[in-house]
C-alpha cells in the first residue's frame, strides 16, 4: 500500500515535504495494521473449557467463558483484543491473554505512556500532549497525562528503600561563595548634591566576595568540629582580633547613627576605615 502509493504518478508530482508528511502518516498506519495482525495471531487466550486456580485454601474452578473486545491505543494508533475470560461467582474475572501480553489496567500502552511521561518531566502538560501528536499522530487529553503520571511515581519510595547505597569512603569537598554590595567612600573633595537627579543613586556600591572551602567526613563518620584551629586547639575566644574589632566597629556606627540623627547624620561608609583591623580583612 505505501509502496504503491509512492510510485502512484500523483505523488510523483508531490514535493519533498509533502511526501515526507504524507508518508508518515500513511506509514503510522502501516505500522498500526502490522501491529494488529501480530495480535490476531496471538489469539484470544482461549486454554479450554474451564480454569482452574490453586489457592492457599483449595482450588478454585473458573468454568464461566465469555469473549471480550478491548481497545488499546498504542504508539502506532487504536488496535482491538478478542480476549476469552473465564470466570466464577463472586469473583474478578481471569484473562490470560492479559496476562500473557502484559497489558496495562488503562487504555495506553505502556511505551505510549512512558513517551507522555518523559515529555511532561521536560514540558508542561498541555505541551506534552501535543508533542505526542506531533510524533505519533495519537491524541491524548491532558486530563490522561494528569492522571497517568501518579502511576509512574507509584514505585518511587520502594524503589530507593529496596536500592541498596555503597558507603562513601573518603571526605567531601564543599565549596560556598556569597557577595555583597559595599557602598564606597567618596573620594575627598567630592561636592555633595542637594538633590539627587531620576535614576542618580545616594552612592556607589562594589560586591564583597567571600569564599570557603572545606573538606568533611563520608556520612556515618564522626562528624569533625567547624572551628577555627585556635579554637581546635584552645586557644583564644572567637571574638577576639578582627572578630572583637568588628563588634567595636558594628557598636560605635549604631551609636553614631543615633548621634546624628538617622538620615542626616554621617554617611556609615566615611567610617570604614575607623574599624580596627578591617584593612586586612
């Protein structure tokens, strides 16, 4: 059929990109009727007037027969099952044909739904269904997609509780960055404004980078204190030398804020250079 068409003189007058999109779509349909016929082949799994079932308590005889037709939509399109069930009062019914080809409780195959599963990880939803259109010529509402990827998260928790973890062995390299803006000081001389212009800034900022880098014990080792090694050894307290500076220098701005009179009052960078030891940090 596709072959023929193919050499049919109306698709020779075609351009490229017509036959190509016509050929995939006519193709979509070949691969469908493959499918089917794989499954007409399967047959109906038809294993004898009755089944029986060995249980904990006994055996349980299914001796009902009834045909059922199912419709699956898979990756290539709609194709239907003739499956013979056998049942029993009180109970489900049994398909073994179900159970042979491992079909899923919902509609969608489970290629179909592994595809609409990885596109809505990397897509929104509604993207994803149109994504999957677009590649296999399947339409599938976004309501489905909504309710298919539960199910594939259903295993999430056993799977990592039953995955077994190798112990780390070694130390961890752990590096953090932060930066912050500093106003700077004024060079001297610098009139100052009355008003400030739109878009003019009360003054000029630099970022202040700060790094670490440290290394810690694998996960189940005793965990090493974070100190500094004056600490590690006994030495002196953590607020003394530029730590000590630096609270001076934090109290003496609060109290000459205060002084001046919040806004009006001296500018808190013309006093950087006042803190102790701040020029070697």
């Amino acid at each position: 059929m596709l072959e023929s068409w193919l050499a049919s003189s109306s698709t020779l007058q075609l351009p490229l990109h017509q036959i190509e999109s016509q050929q995939q779509v006519k193709g979509r349909e070949v691969q469908r009727l493959l499918l089917q016929a794989h499954l007409q082949h399967r047959g109906n799994g038809d294993i004898g007037p009755a089944l029986q079932l060995e249980q904990a308590d006994g055996a349980m005889l299914y001796s009902h027969r009834r045909l059922c037709v199912r419709s699956l939509t898979t990756v290539f399109g709609t194709v239907e099952l003739v499956r013979m069930g056998y049942s029993r009062p009180g109970a489900p019914s049994i398909l073994p044909l179900d159970k042979a080809l491992a079909l899923p409780a919902r509609s969608f195959s489970y290629e179909l739904q592994r595809r609409l599963v990885k596109a809505a990880v990397q897509n929104p939803f509604l993207e994803s269904v149109q994504t999957i259109a677009e590649l296999t010529g399947v339409a599938v509402s976004k309501r489905s997609l909504e309710e298919i990827l539960p199910d594939a998260a259903r295993d999430f928790d056993a799977f990592y509780q039953q995955r077994s973890v190798a112990s780390a062995a070694g130390s961890i390299l752990v590096a953090a960055v932060d930066g912050k803006g500093i106003p700077m000081v004024k060079p001297g001389g610098a009139q100052p404004r009355a008003r400030l212009t739109k878009g003019q800034k009360a003054n000029k900022k630099r970022m202040a980078t700060v790094a670490t880098v440290f290394t810690r014990r694998a996960l189940g080792a005793d965990p090493l204190p974070h100190l500094p090694p004056t600490i590690a050894r006994g030495g002196s307290s953590p607020t003394s030398g530029k730590q000590a500076g630096l609270g001076k220098f934090a109290q003496g701005q609060d109290r000459r804020y205060r002084r001046g009179g919040g806004r009006d009052g001296p500018p808190r960078s013309h006093a950087i250079h006042d803190a102790p030891g701040l020029d070697r940090w």
